[in-house]
C-alpha cells in the first residue's frame, strides 16, 4: 500500500488480502460439505459484499437493521440470532430472515407461532456450559450467563417447531477447541439431533489466522457430516473474513511529554476507532514498530478523545517520530467500522480499499452531518 495516497484517517481493506481469506473459507465449505456464512457483526462493509458475494452467499444478523442489510445489500435472506426480539422489530426480522434462531424457550414460544407459514426455519441457540474462551467478557459459557438455553432446561423432546439448534461458544478459536465443544455439545444435545434438520456451529472459528490447523477443521466437519448425514451444518464466522486484510491509517498530530512519558497525539482514538483495544484490553501492532526497546524511542499512542485512558502504551520506533508522520495501526477490520463512535465529535476515518490492481479507492467520508444526524 501507498499510505501518501490515503487520506488520514481512514480504514484500509486490502482486496487482494480479502479474497485470499475468502479462497480459504470456500474451500473449507467445499471440501467439507458444511455452509459458511459471514457474521455483519464483526464486519458488514457492504460496498464489498458483491466481492463476498462470489465466494458465499450468506449471512447472519444480530438485529433487525443487519436483516435488511443481508436482505438489501448481501441480496439472500439472514440468518438472524439475537438475545432477544421486540415486538415492534419482529415483523421485520421475518421479512428479511429464511433461519431465526431463539435464545431463549419463552423467546421462543412467543414469537413462533408469528413465524408458521412463512418459510423460516426456526431453531433454539443452545448453551453447552463448556468453557474455552479465557476472557469473561467474550465468553458466552461463564457461570450464570444469559446467552443459549442450558441442557437441563430441555424437556425430553424439543418443543414443536424448534427444526434446528445454534451454539456460539469460540472466540478467535482452533479447531481443536471447536473439536472438544462438539464432544460436549453431543453428550448434552445429541439425543435431539434426529428431530433437528440443522446445526449452527457460530463463530470465532478463526481458520484464516496462519497457524490454524485447517485440515484437522476439514476432516472434523466431515467426520461429524458423516455421524449425522441428514443434518445441514452451518459455520458463521465473522473475524476470520477479514483476519489481517488490512489498516488503521493514522497521523502525528503532536507529540506531549509528562514526566518523562512521551505520547504521540493521533487523529484516531481507541474509545472511538479501536474499542477492542481497550475492552479486551490488547495491543495492537503497529508497522515498523515495536515493543520497547533499550535505547530506541519509546512513545505512547494517545487518542484524540477527552477520555483519560484513551491511549496506549508503548512502542519503540527506529527513530524520532515526528508531527506528520503516518501511524499505521495493523488488522483493524473486523469490529473495528461495526463498532466505532463518534464520541466527542472525533474525525470519524475514513473508509476506503486497496483494490487488488494496486488503487486507494475512497468509498466514504465522514463529517459533520453524519455526526449530527445520529443526535437531534
Ligand atoms: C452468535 C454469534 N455468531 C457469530 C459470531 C462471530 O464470531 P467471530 O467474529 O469471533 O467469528 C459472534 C460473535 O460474537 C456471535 O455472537
């Protein structure tokens, strides 16, 4: 990429990097008879969904507005899954949805009886209170937690209507994790599998990352097909679509020094731009940078938002950074756009793709219309 091309900020999808992690997952789908659909949550640029589109064709939603954008934009019907349904979005939902998946028995027995004869197939998200995510905060199994109906709230037989079952338990997960889910999901749920005609699998199945052993994924799924051939299996990813497929592009806009902490003032911020940095919390990489080193730099990476732990720490760099210079923070696709504010009125980046002949194609532009039309 030439960073001199891009306007700053803006968020960078590489399309040559994205159809590299597309090739994957459509292999897997293939070699393994499974279907694999892109989850918005994580990532729902939809100026590239006629890219996505060549390799997939569907999608899950979280919420009535990621239905009509599968609906409208990704041009299939969603597979939707909330927490729980409203009844003034409901009606919506159905419109836009061939699959909706319940969260909870009473969820449940509310709203099917709306769903019979329109050609949705419903089905319950299911917990296995397995746990394999070690941060609490993205970890749907933990002791008490209001995602999926546990195993010893399921009568004998699942209720009438229920025709497939959903866990979501993986968070940036290897196919071994995914194989030890599978041995606990069968113990708990296997005896519903003759009365189910689908199985979704959820997310965080990251195969895109370099060291995730695929082919043990691909012969899991197949070995799994073939205990349950009737079932159709569903896998719904969202960051492993865009795992590493592009970049933060940020400035220098001052340099600040506080007892003896030097802290370079960016036009982005980790409240606003790159809120897993600070939920999670992890340090991003940034290119050319990097964990501090005796002798070398060190700076901080402050945000430009007013709240106090809006920063970073810290990176070493070859030499003095200086106002102007690009900060290029790496793999900020996924739940980076999804999630950003505008808090304080920030600069919102901008969003633009790398094409894979080489171009910086602008797709959007944030300003102060798009900051005062979310208020009144
Ligand atoms: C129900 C469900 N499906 C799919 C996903 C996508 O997960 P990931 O982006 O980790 O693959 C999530 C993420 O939170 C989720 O909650």
């Amino acid at each position: 990429m030439d960073y001199s091309k891009i306007p700053s900020p803006c968020y960078v999808l590489d399309e040559g990097l994205l159809r590299r992690n597309l090739e994957l997952i459509r292999s897997v789908q293939e070699r393994s008879g499974v279907e694999i659909i892109l989850a918005f949550k994580a990532f729902a640029m939809w100026r590239v969904f006629p890219i996505i589109r060549e390799y997939i064709r569907h999608s899950t939603a979280s919420s009535l507005a990621e239905a009509r954008l599968a609906f409208e934009e990704m041009g299939s019907p969603a597979h939707s899954y909330a927490p729980a349904y409203s009844d003034s979005e409901f009606g919506g939902i159905m419109q836009c949805s061939s699959h909706i998946t319940f969260n909870s028995l009473s969820q449940f027995s509310r709203f099917y009886p709306q769903t019979i004869g329109k050609n949705i197939s419903c089905g319950l998200r299911i917990n296995p209170e397995f746990q394999s995510v070690g941060v609490d905060l993205y970890n749907p199994c933990t002791p008490g937690s209001r995602l999926g109906v546990t195993a010893d709230l399921l009568d004998e037989k699942l209720p009438e209507g229920v025709e497939g079952l959903h866990f979501h338990t993986l968070c940036e997960s290897s196919s071994y994790d995914l194989e030890a889910t599978l041995r606990v999901v069968e113990e708990k749920f296997a005896k519903f599998f003759p009365h189910i005609k689908w199985l979704n699998m959820g997310g965080g199945h990251l195969m895109t990352r370099n060291d995730y052993d695929v082919e043990h994924l691909v012969s899991l799924l197949k070995a799994f097909k073939a205990k349950y051939p009737h079932l159709h299996i569903i896998l719904e990813p969202g960051s492993a679509f865009v795992w590493q497929t592009g970049v933060l592009v940020s400035t220098v806009l001052d340099i600040v020094e506080n007892g003896g902490i030097k802290t370079a003032m960016l036009d982005v911020s980790f409240s606003c731009h790159m809120p897993d940095c600070l939920e999670m919390p992890y340090k991003p990489a940034i290119r050319n940078a990097f964990d501090p080193v005796p002798g070398k730099p060190v700076y901080r990476m402050g945000g430009n938002s007013c709240l106090s732990g809006d920063f970073y720490a810290s990176w070493s760099f070859d030499k003095e950074l200086q106002v102007e210079d690009r900060i290029v923070f790496e793999d900020m696709i996924h739940y980076t756009m999804v999630k950003t504010t505008m808090f304080n009125g920030v600069t919102h980046p901008s969003i633009g793709i790398w094409t894979k002949d080489e171009r910086f194609q602008l797709i959007r532009r944030f300003g102060y219309e798009d900051y005062k039309s979310r208020m009144s």
